[in-house]
C-alpha cells in the first residue's frame, strides 16, 4: 500500500532563503510597522467603497446562460470521467503491470492537488471561477427544478457549520486515511459526497447546499478575496482583499477558515521528521512510504494531532478575540464574526507556501496522467513525459513571502474592520490582541516551512 500526500518533492520542502530567526523577525517587523502605519495612515474605513470596483464589460443574459450551460456541461462531463476513472480504471496511481500501457491513475492528484489546492488558489485570484463548473452544485440546481424541498431549512447561524465539518472529514481523507492513494477508496469518498449532497437537496434545497457543500463553501470564501466579480449583468474588477469587507461572515464562515489553517499546519508538521520520528520510533519514512504492518497503527494519534492543530488555532483566534471584547465592551460573537474576514487571507498564504511547488509539478503530472482520461488504454492526446521546474531559491522567496503577505493582509483587513467597531481612543488597544496572533501565526508557519523534511 502507498500513502498519498503533498510535498512529494525535495525542492517543495526547500529551507528557508535566510536563517529563521531573522525571517522571523522581519516578518514581526512588518507585520508591526504595518499596524502602525495603517492606525496613523488610514483613518476611516476604505475597502468597502473599493469593493464596488468598477465594470469590465456587460454580458447579456443570453450570453451567461451560454457561458453557464458550457462550462457546467464541461465541468459534469469531467465529474463523470473522474468517477469513472476511480471505479474502473487502473486500480492503483502508479502504472501496473495489469495493462498493456504505463498507464497512471490520476484520481488522487486531480483530488488531493489540481482539485484541492488549485481551485483554492485561482478562486483566491481571480474570483468565483469554481461556481461556473461546479457539479454538484448543477445537479442540486436540477433537483430544485423539478422539486420542492422536504422541511424548512435551518437557521441562518447553522450556515458554514455542516461545511466545516465536511472539511474536517476531508482533511482527516487528504492526510491522514491509510488508503487515500487508492483510486478505488477515492471513488467510495467521491460516491457519498455526492449521494450524502443530493440528498441534503431533496431535504433543504439548492440554495442551503450552495452555502454549506464544503467545497462550494470554502471557495466562495476565497473568492471573495478575488479581484473579478460578477454583478448586474457585468464582469467587474476591484482590489484584492477588498470583497472580503462586503462579505457577511457567520460563526460558520469563522469554522470553515480555522478548520482549513489548523489542517494546513498540520499537513506542514506532519510531513517533517520531527514528526514521522516521533510517530515511526525514530525511523523516518517520508510522505510517500510504504506502510507499517498495520497501517492504520497511527491513525488516531494523527487524528488527535489533526483536532489538536485546529482547537489550537481556533483558541489563538478566539483569545483575540476576546481581548477586543474586554476592550469594545461588545459581545464576543460578534467581534468573531466582524474579524473572520482576516483569516481568509491567511488561509491563502498558508496555501501557497506549503503547495505552491507541489502544485505546478503535480498539475504538469496531471496533463500527462490525464492523456488517459479513463486510466485505461484509451488514449486521447500525446503528453510529454518531462516537466517544467522552477529555480529552488524563487520556491523559498514565494513560500516565505505568501507567509508574511497573507498575514499583513490579514492585519489590514482588522483594521479597516475595526474602524467600524472601535473608537479613536480604543482602536490600538483593541486591535492589538489581534496583531499578536496575526505575529503568532506567522511565526508558526515560518517554522513549519523551516522543520526539516523528510
């Protein structure tokens, strides 16, 4: 049996491009002159007008009904080949002697990496792309149509909650199931996300899936962080960050982010050896190993590392939190909700800098595995077998870099947000227990990027 999991690379799991200590420090620097200088710069909110942007060029409706009908007639025709692919294609990812060709089941790249991590990105980048392909969200739109739901649909604090959840038992898939390089296990998780979302239609409809699907969920919550939109018949354009501010935030919106910052440090953890020797007797195996005699021997230690990682960070967010509250005098809750917004960024550079190489390498293996669309001997295209690689030094720059620029946005968005909350007289007091876990975080990830791999 072979684990899948990221950083499959050495050149992914490059060391920092200057010692720790002094990234460190630069980035508190940074993050602290940033927090200044906004408090003496930026005296009333500004990213709300901003997230208005302003209009590319229109699209009539029968332009979008166009658009839409292609791209999510693409994105089920893709959906489909990929189930196909997991239930009866080459059962392993690897090539097997079992087929005439060298054929490589893509399933686990396409989930765990091009899916994955990719759409987080783009839609971070460039907006709501996921929503245009999104198939589970076609074939709950179809369900709508054609019925109304069973009972009324929950409250509206329950929303993003079910999402986060589902994340949790994702990430517990992604890094810690004994079989997630299976294509064959991978098409029985495929199978009842969708028999399990479809089946929440029927009960609540279309409209509560889109909020709490996990993916549609998370997504759209990066994609607010994007620069294009799409509103009243046209294409806008607008800062980055600056839809993060009209966008509402629930407690539930607040779980999706931590769920996902929790998991990513503990992806960045686990695939060390500090980790693998403390779990492996001192033994490292790496993160793609072969198995112990029982494989699922360390299973619930990664679990509790897993749920320990995201309390742990949910704890840092909330104690902020709450130190706003002793100073504003305002409920908790709300000061949670009113700051979620500056997770999202954070979320996003935490991405890039454990996956960014990964990424490029694995979407380049994806092309050439995906020459078999069906990982049978059924061949559509020619891919070339070599892969493009970027310089190491340039990986460390943009992983160290998407570290200390997601938390300066993180540290910008606080502060737009806490013009809205906070007095002249508290706004620095307030605010500032937020900076200190905005340094805490980046510091953590900086280690994590700086832990020696395996």
């Amino acid at each position: 049996m072979i684990l899948f999991a990221h950083s499959g690379s050495s050149e992914a799991r490059a060391p920092l491009p200057i010692p720790l200590w002094m990234l460190t420090w630069g980035a508190a620097a940074a993050l602290v002159i940033s927090f200044v200088a906004l408090a003496v710069l930026w005296a009333r909110p500004k990213l709300a007008k901003a997230s208005d942007g302003k209009a590319v060029f229109s699209i009539p409706d029968a332009g979008q009904r166009s658009i839409l009908f292609f791209t999510k007639t693409l994105g089920l025709l893709l959906y489909a080949v990929t189930l196909y692919s997991a239930f009866f294609g080459n059962p392993e990812e690897l090539a097997t002697p079992d087929f005439e060709t060298p054929i490589e089941n893509y399933t686990p790249i396409l989930i765990f990496m091009v899916f994955w991590v990719g759409a987080l990105l783009v839609n971070g980048i460039f907006g709501n792309i996921w929503r245009l392909f999104d198939p589970i969200a076609t074939l709950s739109q179809l369900i709508s149509k054609i019925r109304t739901p069973l009972f009324k649909a929950p409250p509206q604090w329950v929303n993003g909650l079910p999402a986060a959840g589902g994340l949790a038992v994702f990430l517990f898939l992604e890094l810690i199931f004994p079989y997630n390089g299976q294509p064959r296990a991978l098409s029985w998780f495929l199978l009842s996300h969708l028999v399990i979302s479809l089946l929440l239609t029927v009960m609540f409809g279309a409209d509560w899936l889109r909020k709490n699907e996990p993916f549609a969920a998370l997504f759209t919550l990066l994609a607010s962080m994007g620069i294009f939109y799409f509103k009243d018949n046209a294409l806008r354009i607008r800062p980055p960050l600056s839809g993060l501010i009209s966008k509402p935030f629930t407690i539930g919106s607040v779980a999706i982010a931590l769920v996902v910052l929790g998991g990513t440090s503990f992806d960045g953890f686990g695939e060390s050896e500090l980790a693998t020797d403390w779990l492996n007797g001192g033994q490292s195996q790496g993160m793609i190993v072969q198995a112990a005699p029982d494989p699922w021997a360390h299973v619930p230690t990664k679990i509790a590392m897993l749920i320990g990682s995201i309390v742990f960070v949910s704890l840092l967010y909330f104690a902020a939190s709450l130190w706003a509250e002793e100073v504003e005098d305002k409920p908790i809750g709300s000061l949670a909700k009113k700051f979620g917004a500056s997770l999202i960024p954070i979320v996003f550079g935490y991405s890039i800098a454990h996956y960014f190489l990964t990424l490029i390498e694995d979407s380049q293996a994806f092309y050439r595995k995906f020459a078999y669309p069906l990982s049978n001997q059924w061949q559509l295209y020619e891919a070339p077998d070599s892969i493009w690689r970027i310089d190491i030094t340039v990986v460390s720059w943009i992983q160290a870099c998407a570290i200390i620029l997601g938390h300066i946005g993180a540290v910008i968005i606080t502060h737009d947000q806490g013009l809205d909350v906070s007095s002249k007289k508290t706004l620095i007091k307030s605010q500032s227990g937020m900076l200190l876990v905005m340094v805490f975080y980046s510091c953590i990830g900086l280690w994590l990027l700086n832990l020696e791999k395996v």
